[in-house]
C-alpha cells in the first residue's frame, strides 16, 4: 500500500493515530534506547506545534514534530518504527516538515538536537553541526542548524 505522509496540530489528530504515535516515540525513545525521560513535555500542545506522521493500513511508521520557536523552526522527535526502517519513512517525514514550514515562513532557519550517530543522515537536508556535542540520557547528541535558503 501506499504510506500517507501527513501535518497537522495535535488537536486535528485522530486518538487513536494519536495513541499510536505517542506509542511509537515511548517504544523507541524510552523502551529501546532505554532513556527514562519525560517523553509528553507540553511542546506538542504550544501553539505553532505540528505533528507529521507516516501512515500505511492504519499503522504509524513514523513521526516528528515541528516546534515553531518564533525566530525558528525546531524539529524533534524524529522516529521510525523498527519494521520500516530503511524504508525512506523518515527522509519523506523531513522533507514534508520542512517544506511545509518553509511554505509557512521560509525566512526562518531550522535546528535539531540529533543524536551523533544520526547527523550525516540529518546533513542530507541540509543541517550542519552548530555546537559541542553533550550526552542526554547517556546517548551523544549534538546541536545542528539548517540556514533557511538550504535546499532539501
């Protein structure tokens, strides 16, 4: 079948797609990587926040969500269900989220927190390291930034 890639507020979101994309980022950020964290922070309800998410026959394959900051745009919580990694799910969560950010405000510049072993992968749309790397629930991470004129 075909995956539907698609944005919109928390509020607009369908409970159960919801369910299943909460699911999804506890399963993967506090399960897998096993980092005790609290994963429902409040920033998916402040106003500007989007949440993108793949769908295929009703079950989520990944999600992220876009943080408008005012002066920027900040994507987090990028994830990828185990059984479709590999797929381009997350590379289609990415380039939806920012050209629909940019389609919003393509003056503002983008940043991440990524996890180190991820930021090649994150170059592919343009971020580049934008600070020291520092440890978060003991996984390195490092600060990126994306200029708003990058190309995708």
């Amino acid at each position: 079948m075909t995956i539907g890639i698609h944005l919109s507020p928390l509020a607009e979101i369908p409970a159960t797609t919801l369910y299943r994309i909460l699911w999804l980022r506890v399963s993967v950020f506090v399960v897998e990587q096993e980092a005790a964290y609290p994963e429902l922070d409040g920033r998916d309800i402040e106003p500007g926040a989007l949440i993108a998410w793949a769908e295929e026959d009703g079950e989520v394959l990944g999600t992220l969500r876009l943080l408008d900051e005012g002066e920027e745009w900040r994507i987090g919580r990028v994830v990828t269900s185990a059984a479709a990694r590999g797929r381009g799910v997350g590379a289609d969560l990415m380039r939806r989220a920012i050209h629909d950010a940019a389609a919003r405000d393509a003056s503002r510049p983008f940043v991440l927190d990524a996890q180190e072993h991820l930021a090649d992968w994150y170059g592919r749309f343009g971020f580049v390291s934008a600070g020291p790397s520092y440890i978060e629930d003991r996984i390195p991470h490092v600060p990126m930034a994306r200029p708003a004129e990058a190309e995708v």
